[in-house]
C-alpha cells in the first residue's frame, strides 16, 4: 500500500536529542523522525556501448543498477530503529493491523526521455538483496517517459520493522541497491549521454517514542 505525500525533515540534532531522553515516569508521545538513507545516482553511459553506438534503439531497453551499499545503523539511526512505535493502533494511517507507522520514500528522477521500472531493495544482509523474504524490503517505482521525476511512499510491514530493529540490535549494516530496466517505447532511438542519469533519493520517516526529562 503507497501513499504520496511531501515528508517535512527534522534534523540529526533534534534525532539525537528525541531519541536520548527515554526516562522512566516521564511524560511520552510518538514522534517521527526523517533519515536519508545511502543512494548513488545511475549513470546510464555505464548501459550502453561507447559512441557512436550510446543508443537506445526503439522498443530497445537496457537493465541497470548500483551496486550494493551498505548503510550504518550506528549513532541517530540505531538508536531511532532500536526505539520504533510497534502497535500499529498509535498510527494515524493506515487502519491496517498489517502495517506499521513506518514509510519509506523514494524519489526517481531522469534527464532523458526513457520509461524506468526500477526496485529499490533493503536488507539485513547482502545475500537478501536478491531473496524475497522477511529480511528483504521490496520496493517497485515506475517513471512513464514524459515524467521528470516522481516520488512514491510505501508503510512497511510487522516483519520488515521486526527486520530493521534486529539489524540495529545486532550492530550489522543495512544492505541497499536499486535494479531495474530503462526502456525507449518511441519511435525513435534515444541517444545517451554521460549527462544522463537515474537520480535516486531513498529516506525513511519513523515513528519512535519520545520521553521528556
């Protein structure tokens, strides 16, 4: 289940500061926290043979990818995964047992008239990026040649929060990687240069119990 929807940052300071004062008896409330997350942007010349053959001919497409990265769940983020509101009952939206108050975000842009089916992938483990499972996050966006750019938001699942709080227990890294498929559905070839890329922006708003001194 997505939702689209503008996501106001908070800052690292104001995370730290959040996160840090869980202290016995005091008064609590539920807050969400913004965190970027690793992502490199996709150099579409690296798909494409050198000039003068750096096309894509018509109804032609091409797989693309970055490779793995991994993601330190130290410092602000650890301790935001290991404090996740759990009951899906504190959550404005959705009324769904099934999910949690957690959403990633990811924004896809383009600078060539290409279709993108692309998938972002999360995991506890660089083995899991290619797994479907509960230590794998799966999550699909499409760009139709006339979009710029798009951005797309999709609640995590019971399992997937059980997965990130795990790897923030254990101290192991997050695994991230994007890999998908640019397509050219026009009538014409579509040339590409090393100005074109695939940008990516992934980031996570997450919902952790505050306490005030």
């Amino acid at each position: 289940m997505r939702l689209r929807r503008t996501l106001a940052p908070l800052t690292a300071a104001v995370a730290i500061a959040v996160v840090a004062c869980d202290v016995p008896f005091a008064p609590k409330w539920d807050a969400d926290m913004y965190l970027p997350l690793s992502t490199q942007p996709v150099a579409l010349s690296n798909f494409v043979p050198p000039p003068p053959l750096n096309v894509i001919p018509a109804g032609g497409s091409r797989n693309i990818n970055f490779l793995p990265l991994p993601q330190s769940d130290s410092g602000v983020l650890r301790e935001v995964l290991k404090n996740l509101v759990t009951d899906p009952a504190r959550c404005s939206s959705p009324a769904n047992a099934a999910l949690s108050c957690d959403v990633l975000t990811l924004t896809i842009t383009k600078t060539t008239a290409v279709a993108a089916q692309d998938t972002m992938f999360v995991a506890n483990a660089l083995g899991n990026l290619t797994a479907s499972g509960p230590g794998t996050i799966v999550f699909p966006v499409s760009l139709a040649t006339s979009d710029v750019s798009k951005t797309d938001s999709l609640y995590l699942s019971q399992s997937s929060v059980t997965m990130l709080q795990t790897a923030a227990q254990d101290g192991a890294p997050l695994w991230i990687q994007l890999r998908g498929q640019v397509s050219n559905p026009g009538a014409s070839p579509v040339t590409i240069t090393s100005a074109d890329v695939i940008g990516i922006k992934l980031s996570a708003t997450l919902r952790v119990q505050v306490s005030h001194r």
